[in-house]
C-alpha cells in the first residue's frame, strides 16, 4: 500500500469511529494516548480562559472606505510594577467593527484605532478607548459579550503602547508560544493566519487530527488552528478555494480535490481546527480569521468546500459574518455529505458517555446550534450547493446512510430549501471527497460564473 492509500485508509476508519463514538469512547481516547481524566480536564481547561468580545460603536462614523484602511482594535494587558502595558494580540476588523478576544485571565484594557493602508508600516489614526475607561480584572471562565470601543473619545493611553512605525502584526505564522505552566496569552498568538505549506505538513498527520477530538487544547496549544495556504503565498490572479475538513479530518482529507483544482485559476485554502470544540466556536474563529485575511489581501471572493461536519461550520461561518455586519465575500458554497440534522448517536454520547466531549452537544438532533443554522429570517449570500452520499457498508445498518450519516439528516427539509442543486454521489462518507462524480461536478461549480 502507497502512502497516500495509507492516509485515506485511515481517514475512513476515522470517518466510521464517528458512528460508534459513544460506544468506542474509551477505547478511542485510550487509543490516542488521553486517560478519560485527561480528557475531563482538557474541556475543563477550554472553558478557563477570559474571552472579551465587542464592536467598534459607530464603526462608520469616521467615513473611513473599507477598501483604503481597516480597523485593528488590540488587547492590552496591564503587567503592573511599574512596567508598560503589553500588547498581546490584535485584530483586523472592517466596517462592521466586530471582534472577539480569547485570553487568559488577567487585567485587560482594550483599545482600537483606524489604520490607513494594512501592512505593518502604516501609520496608526483616529485612535479610540475602551467604552469602559478602565482596565478589567477578567477570570478564569468570566465572558465579556458586549464590550464597546467609542470613535469619538481619544484613547488615553495610546502611547508607548504601539512599536515605532506602527503594529507589527502578529499571527502570520502560527508558532507555539506559552507560559512555564503550559497556559497560551492569547489565541491568536497561536492561530495560522495564511501560513504557507503543502499536505505533507506534518501537523495534517491522522493521527493528530483524531486525537484533536479528545485533546482539543493540546491541538490549540502545538500552534495548529487557522488557516493555511497549500500552494505557495496568496496570488491575486487566482481565486482560493476553502477547505473545511469534518469529524477528525484534516486538509489531507481533500487531496484528491486539490489535485484535481485548476491551479491556473484556484489556489486551495485550508481551515484546521479541532474536532472536539462546540461547532459554534469554530465558526466565530473563522470568521475572524477569514476576515483579516480578507482585509490584509484585498480579498474580492473566495469558494468554500466543505466535508461531512465542516459544511455545518461553513455554514455557521457565513452566519457569523452576516451577524457582524461584514458578510464574507463567498459566491458559492459547496458542501459534501453534510450531516445537516445531526447524528443520532450524538444525542447518546451526551446522554451515556462518562466524558463528553463537547462538539457531541452541537452534533445532536434538535442541538441549539443544528436549529440556528436555518433559524429566522437572517440568511447567507453564498449560493449553496448539497452533495450527498448514499452507498452505506454492506451489513452494518439497514438505516438508508452512507455507512456514517443518514440521509435523512443530509437531506433535512431546511437544508435542501437553502440548496440552489441537489446532487447525489453513489460513495459512501470519506469516499465521496475522492469520486469521479464529485470531482467534476464540483469542478463545474467552481469554474461557473
């Protein structure tokens, strides 16, 4: 067996545990090194942090075009004895103003300033202040939602807190960097904004994409969350395609439709995250990952593909935008096997499982986040297309499948209304990212007007 049969070999088996997570928990955790205590403790430890999270309150009041500057608002932390604030991470924002912080505990002031230009040298302007006009003791597992930065007060304690000749931007390539103790200053410290690299990279082996569902924090900590670049920097002749992996995959779960892009006309593009976290946080990620990336590079559209649960992210991810203020620029939207009603056996986990691992709760029937994705009147620009497969194991269910997801949840009534094409591949789970089928037709969907 060639090495590329080795690695879709062992996405498939991956794929199948998917089914039976419940069942196979503990053999499954053991098997990926993590004591169920371990596990207990790498969700405990998700939910430790400090997150803050706001908008810039009148983002178009200066007049500023998206198109010539962008917003950075920068977290703060106030180090005391006498040394000056530090500056820990930073986001890139548009005309919408939204933003979101994931830190660790600590003392925090937030501050935001327009940038003409978007590179590291452009001069900061129109500097503003944190609504609150102080510092704030965030702790551990403590949420700020709806924090504010006002246009019009001058920031008080804009000097000494930028590098000369502006922000350096942090993030464009994703490094490990923590505390003696093993604790992360800040998700974005960690988080590939673009990093360039091919499927050969070794953090897009199986065996740490598994392990991602029981040891999410681990996966966020070893510098591997974000979004990468799998042929060469961006290039402005070529549009990125987006690949959103599912339950335990990779980017090396769409080799072969990377393979099979235009590469005259796509550049692929790959979003990794860990399996295990709630659905609904991988979506915001994205959507603020995406929209730097947007700004930084002049972005004017980009498509997005996405396998199994990574469509319900996609999903949530253009949601989010649209509930920011700054929908992302997708056309199309195409998604493979998309679990769009959950999975039972989800549902079971939670209900039975000594540890449940909190994606679990997003992928059940019925779950708040499943009910969201097609909920109101607020919906997504992108024009979506569902593929679908129906070629289930032979002797393992008599349950019309494709031998992981039902039908009946891939083809939800909801999901198929938004659909703009329905389109059915006889492949079973992992099998329709490799079938003839779905590389032409997603081929002939990509290269549409």
């Amino acid at each position: 067996m060639d090495e590329r049969a080795g690695v879709r070999d062992v996405f498939r088996r991956a794929m199948w545990r998917l089914a039976w997570m419940p069942v196979l928990l503990a053999v499954a955790v053991a098997g990926t090194g993590c004591t169920l205590l371990e596990a207990r403790g790498q969700f405990a430890a998700m939910q430790g942090g400090c997150v803050l999270e706001g908008r810039i309150a009148g983002a178009g009041a200066l007049g500023k075009d998206p198109d010539d500057g962008a917003y950075v608002v920068l977290a703060v932390r106030e180090r005391g004895q006498g040394l000056p604030p530090e500056v820990v991470d930073h986001v890139l924002t548009g005309s919408g103003g939204q933003w979101f912080f994931a830190l660790e505990p600590g003392v925090w002031s937030v501050l935001g300033y327009w940038q003409d230009g978007r590179d590291a040298e452009a001069v900061p302007v129109a500097a503003h202040a944190w609504e609150r006009g102080a510092t704030l003791d965030c702790g551990a597992g403590e949420r700020y939602l709806d924090e504010r930065i006002r246009v019009d007060d001058p920031a008080r304690r804009i000097e000494g807190v930028f590098a000369e000749g502006g922000l350096a931007f942090a993030g464009a390539a994703a490094e490990r960097v923590e505390h003696e103790d093993g604790s992360l200053p800040s998700l974005g410290r960690v988080t590939a904004f673009g990093l360039v690299t091919t499927l050969a990279d070794p953090r897009f082996d199986p065996a740490i994409a598994a392990a991602s569902q029981w040891r999410p924090l681990d996966f966020v900590r070893d510098g591997h969350t974000g979004v990468y670049f799998l042929d060469g920097p961006y290039d402005s002749s070529r549009e990125p395609v987006l690949f959103i992996h599912g339950m335990n995959g990779s980017p090396v779960s769409f080799e072969a439709l990377v393979e099979d892009l235009d590469t005259r006309r796509f550049q692929p593009w790959a979003y990794y995250y860990p399996s295990g976290v709630p659905l609904e946080a991988a979506a915001v990620h994205l959507a603020q990952v995406m929209e730097e990336l947007e700004l930084r590079h002049d972005l004017e559209r980009y498509h997005v593909v996405a396998h199994s649960m990574g469509g319900l992210v996609a999903r949530g991810f253009l949601l989010e935008r649209e509930r920011r203020g700054a929908p992302a620029r997708v056309p199309r939207l195409v998604t493979l096997a998309t679990p769009w009603g959950g999975h039972r056996m989800a549902a079971t986990g939670v209900a039975h499982a000594p540890v449940v691992v909190p994606v679990w709760r997003d992928m059940a029937p019925g779950s708040e986040f499943l009910e969201g994705l097609f909920a109101g009147s607020v919906g997504i620009p992108a024009e979506m297309h569902l593929l679908f497969a129906h070629r289930r194991d032979s002797g393992r269910s008599r349950e019309l499948t494709d031998g992981v997801v039902s039908l009946e949840s891939m083809l939800r009534p909801e999901a198929q209304a938004a659909a703009a094409s329905l389109y059915g591949v006889d492949a079973t789970h992992a099998g329709i990212l490799e079938h003839p089928r779905t590389l032409e037709r997603v081929r002939t969907l990509l290269e549409g007007p």
